[in-house]
C-alpha cells in the first residue's frame, strides 16, 4: 500500500508542523507528503518550503477546503489518499495498522478508525452520536458526520467513481462526501484510536457557519438525485431531509429569517408531498 497524503490549510502556520511531524513519524512511511496552501496571509507557504524542503508544495487562491483536497487528490502520484486536516495529527502507527487490516480485507476502498478528541487542550469523550463503525454504514451517515477526513484512507478509484468534494459546499463537504460513498460501498473500520482531533479554535468550519444543517440538507438532496441509490436508502435520506429541514424553518420562523424561509420552504414542501 503506497499511500499519498493531503494536507490542506489555511492560514494554520502554527498547526501545520504538528501534523506534518506525526506523517514524517509514521513507522509505515507516507509515499509522498502534499501540502495544499489555499491562499494563507500568514507565511505558511514559506514554512514549508523552508522547513519541510521534501514535501510537496502546491499554492492556489483561496477557493475553500474542498477545491484544495481535490487540488491535492489530482496531484497525487499513488494509489491511496489519506487526508489529514491542518489542525489534527496522526498517532505513529495510522499507517501500519491500516495496511494490516487492508491485508486481511483488500476489496474494501476507504478505511478509517477511532479518534481522541482534545478541545481547548483538554481530552474530552465524544458523545454515542459521533460513535465510529464500519460495514454498511449509510444510515449511521444521516444524522451527522460519523467519518472524520482525518481518519480516512481511499483508494483513488474511488473520486473517478463517485467525484470530488463537492467545492460549492463551504462546510460540511465531509457529510456530503461520506453520503455519495457509503450508500455505495462498506468501510473499513479500525477499532482503536489512531488520531487526534483537535478542536475549540476559532477558525473551525463549524464555527464560522451557522446552521450547519443548512449544508446538510443541500447534501441530502443531491443523494436523492443520484441514480445508483437504493428504494430504502431514498426512504431514510428523504425522512432526514424532512427532518432537518423542519427544524431549520422552525428556528428561521422564530427569528424573522425570511432569505431561509425562502430558499427551504419549497424543498420540504416538494420532499413533505411526495413519497420519495
């Protein structure tokens, strides 16, 4: 398994080192290592060129995560993509382990694995909801994110099979992502921590957006145009769409947020009034 690693970033000179460090770590050494600067103010380019001489460099205008993690995927020479978000690290032994399980299990495209979670410099448990599983996952996909980028390792057939990140989504690209795959395909599950999450910055997605589900929904209804979904599978992502757009519209009426109104009312009513 010759594995090419993704890095995208954005203004995290500070993080960068330490995700880079835990990829040169690797007691199963990365093939290649990209870094895809989307448009930093903060010299993070110069970094890398200065300090990281043997990793791949590539630079592009600000366009968002999706367009640099596709940016990085088309670069890449080999035949696995491991992503790795800018912030996150991996444990030495990710890559090993993960070629062990793929050894006893070669047909499956996308592997990944337990988390540690540390917020604000604190290890804290994540709640049952973000529980990680393999196998057929699809519906454990609906409600929320359940795959984390910097957890997953894809065969690269995968993105000429299914597509890139969705780069008009400025979050939750991962949901949408993980939706087009796992009704699909089974995933590879490595029941042990093999990364670090970090979180409770400031510059996270999810702090940046409000209303999250907003994407959500968006990513909802693309899976139900897709031919390749099965009638149980359209039955459970339209009764989630259904869902989460309600809830949307509840909080949109109660605030006077007539643009949401707008833009979503039309879709439950279409989802609300059909059988899916």
């Amino acid at each position: 398994m010759q594995v090419s690693v993704i890095i995208p970033v954005y203004n995290r000179r500070q993080t960068l080192p330490r995700a880079l460090e835990s990829v040169i770590a690797q007691l199963h050494p990365a093939a290649e290592i990209i870094v895809v600067d989307d448009g930093s103010e903060d010299g993070t380019a110069q970094m890398v060129r200065q300090q990281y001489p043997d990793v791949q460099l590539i630079e592009q205008p600000n366009k968002g995560v999706s367009a640099a993690r596709n940016a990085g995927i088309r670069a890449a020479k080999y035949g696995w993509i491991a992503l790795l978000d800018s912030d996150d690290e991996w444990l030495p032994q990710k890559l090993s382990r993960i070629l062990q399980a793929h050894e006893k299990q070669p047909d499956l495209l996308l592997w990944h694995s337990d988390e540690i979670w540390v917020r604000n410099g604190t290890r804290v448990n994540p709640m049952n909801k973000h529980a990680k599983q393999g196998g057929n996952i699809f519906k454990h996909c609906l409600p929320l994110c359940v795959i984390s980028p910097s957890a997953a390792v894809i065969h690269r057939k995968v993105f000429s099979e299914i597509g890139w990140f969705d780069e008009a989504l400025p979050a939750c690209e991962d949901y949408d992502y993980w939706l087009r795959f796992c009704h699909r395909y089974e995933v590879g599950y490595i029941e042990q921590p093999l990364i670090r999450k970090y979180g409770g910055h400031a510059d996270q997605l999810s702090r940046k957006h409000w209303g999250m589900d907003r994407f959500r929904i968006h990513a909802l209804d693309k899976l139900l145009q897709q031919k390749t979904i099965t009638p149980t599978q359209r039955e459970l992502a339209c009764q989630m769409l259904i869902k989460k757009t309600g809830i949307l519209l509840k909080g949109a009426r109660k605030h006077q947020n007539q643009s949401i109104i707008e833009q979503f009312e039309p879709l439950l009513q279409q989802y609300g009034n059909s059988s899916c």
